[in-house]
C-alpha cells in the first residue's frame, strides 16, 4: 500500500491544515495547544509535524517526530513544498476529500434529498453535486470560492514546477560529485 502521510500542524498554520484536509490528507489542527503535546500526538500517531517555529521543528527532530519547518506561509509555496517532500497531490479528488473545518471525510451526493433540509433553496436548485460532512453536518457545493480553490492549485502547481526546476541541477552536481 502506497504510504499516505497524516499531518499535524502548530497553531499558525491553520490555513495549511484546511487546505490538506481539502486534499484529502488527514491534518490536524488545535486553535491552541502546548509544544509538548503538539510532538506527542505527532510521535504517537505518526504524523508529520508542520511548523513555523525553527525551535519546536528542532525539537521535534530531537524527539524522532518527522517535522517540516515552514518559512514562509503562503499557502501556495506550502502546498508545493509538501508535494515535493511528501508526494501529495494536488489535486482534489471529489471522493476523496476532509471537512476543512473537522477532518471527518465528507460524503459526495448528488441526491437533493440528502441536503435540502441542511442548505439554502437557492442552492439546493442552483447545484448538482454537494458533501456532507458526516460529524459536524456541515453541506460543501462547488460555490463562488470554487475559483478561488481552483486558482491556488494551479499556482501551488506552478509553485512546485518552479523548486523542482531549481533543486533539480543541484541534485544532479550531488550525485556526480564522485565522477
Ligand atoms: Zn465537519
């Protein structure tokens, strides 16, 4: 079986825990939560630790968690530096999606009757395809912040082409340096 990472994230990088929910990797988040417990749960749940402290990513390497430092937060060039470290995609997959908002994997419908009672009337009549997340009920559709979703993933693609491009020849010189 191929190896799916599970993420753990510190508490500046809730907006990066959202979006690899929405990739469909399990990532968890705590609006706040002490340094110790962050490395045990990622320690004992084997889950990459995500962080922008050097001090906790310094500790959490101490400790034998798997841990990324992430200098700079913009979604975009996160989501690419994962890809390359971790190979997600990214991609969303409509069957294969988390709640942003509770990490629960949500149930793709196309059958109204599911969600009309939960969603506006408007919506139940302007969309064909929903998810319900089955813990906090929250109901998703491929609304207006659609494009918005779909913007970052190109540019977190693009992102990606563009650290391969420059991480790419040094590898090269690496593993010529014998010759
Ligand atoms: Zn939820």
């Amino acid at each position: 079986m191929p190896f799916i990472p599970r993420f753990i994230a510190d508490a500046m990088l809730g907006h990066v825990a959202r979006w690899l929910r929405l990739l469909g990797y399990d990532t968890l988040y705590y609006k706040s939560i002490n340094d110790w417990k962050l490395l045990k749960i990622a320690k004992e749940e084997d889950r990459i630790l995500l962080t922008r402290d050097q001090g906790l990513f310094r500790r959490a390497r101490k400790y034998g968690v798997r841990a990324l430092f992430i200098e700079d937060p913009s979604v975009e060039k996160v989501l690419a530096l994962i890809s390359i470290k971790y190979s997600i995609s990214l991609e969303f997959n409509k069957e294969d999606t988390l709640c942003p908002e509770c990490n629960t994997r949500l149930k793709h419908t196309t059958s109204v009757a599911e969600i009309s009672a939960k969603i506006k009337k408007e919506i139940v009549l302007k969309y064909k395809e929903f998810w319900i997340c089955p813990s906090c009920t929250k109901v998703y559709w491929q609304g207006t912040h659609w494009r918005t979703i779909s913007l970052v993933l190109d540019v977190a693609r693009q992102e990606r082409l563009k650290i391969l491009s420059k991480i790419k020849p040094l590898e090269r010189r690496v593993s010529n340096g014998g010759a």
